[in-house]
C-alpha cells in the first residue's frame, strides 16, 4: 500500500465517517441538539474538502495510484451512506430517497468493477451529470445534518431536503445514463463468453 499526503488524507476522510454519525448519539448533557448538528455539519465540510483536496494533490505532486484509485470513492460512499443513514434515523431524510441514493451507488460500483473486467472502464467514466448530482448532494447533507437557519434567513432544512430530492431525481437519471452507455458492451461481452464455452 503506497502512503503519501493524497492518501493520507483519504484515510482521514474514512476515520471523519464514524465521527459525523457518532457524535448524534452522545447525551444531550454533553452536547445539545443544535451543537450536535453543527459539528457533524463541520466534520462532514471538512471531509468534503479532504475529497477534493486529496485528487487535486494527487494530480498535481503525480502521486497517483491504483490504491488511491480504489480508497477514494469508498470513501466517498461511506461518507455519503453513513450520513444519509443517520439523517433517516433523524426523521430528516425519507428512507426512500436515501435507498434510491446508497442503491445507485451500488449498482454504479458494480457496474464499474464489471466494466474494467472487460477493459471499457472509460465507456462509465465520471461525466458531467454525475458530478452536478454530486455537487447538489453534497451541499444538501451539510444543510440536513445542520437543519437550521442560514446566512440571510434561509431555511436550511428545506433547501436541504430540495437539494436531496434533485439529487435523488439526477442520481436515477444518471443510472440510466450509464447503464445505457455499458449495456451494448456487457451484452457483447456475455455473447462472447457464451461463445466461448
């Protein structure tokens, strides 16, 4: 396992996960509601910002690798699924929605793993709709978890529940994106291998 700053900072991200659930359950005499969800919202920024920082570290110090490749966007699942789990538990979050955003990323990753077996890993590669899906997710769960007023009086748990709900409609579009880009190469894939025997 090679170790530098990029994945040093992905492996932070992991150890932040138990943290933004964890910190929920602490008695209300040590933490009151409020100050709970404002340091899981904190923990949750700060994890955030990790995941952009450790690729863009990554890229520019040419620390690339097949592990850092692997680490990252399990970490990013965790982070969002630990999250959204906690957020259901809180009656923030309907179960669907987050059973819509966890299975997706499911069925991405495996459909992803079954792509690079067949060597078309580019043809489910990042693409412009997956990262606005993303993006809208990850400014709705900060504003979940805080579930208060922000800057200029607006209602965070509101904006935050319409974020999730976009991001919830784009990660289903999104789905179907890609399973429609790799299903012409899955099929030929399982024809050959039928061929084959």
């Amino acid at each position: 396992m090679p170790f530098n700053v990029p994945i040093l900072l992905t492996w932070l991200r992991v150890v932040l996960i138990p943290l933004v659930v964890g910190v929920f359950y602490l008695p209300e005499s040590w933490l009151a509601s409020y100050h709970k969800g404002l340091a899981a919202t904190i923990v949750f920024i700060v994890a955030a910002v990790t995941d952009w920082f450790d690729g863009f570290l990554a890229r520019r110090w040419n620390q690339t690798s097949s592990f850092g490749a692997f680490l990252d966007p399990v970490a990013d699942k965790l982070m969002v699924a630990g999250a959204l789990l906690v957020l259901v538990q809180l009656d923030r979050v309907n179960a669907v929605i987050a059973f819509i955003i966890i299975g997706r990323e499911i069925t991405i990753s495996a459909l992803r793993e079954w792509m690079a077996l067949i060597g078309a890993s580019k043809s489910v590669a990042v693409n412009s709709l997956g990262k606005i899906k993303t993006t809208a997710q990850m400014a709705a769960i900060p504003m979940l978890l805080y579930y208060d007023q922000l800057l200029f009086g607006l209602d965070g748990a509101l904006l935050g529940s319409w974020l999730l709900l976009i991001a919830a409609v784009l990660t289903v579009w999104s789905m179907f994106y890609y399973l429609k880009k790799a299903w012409p190469l899955i099929k030929e894939s399982t024809e050959k291998m039928d061929q084959s025997k």
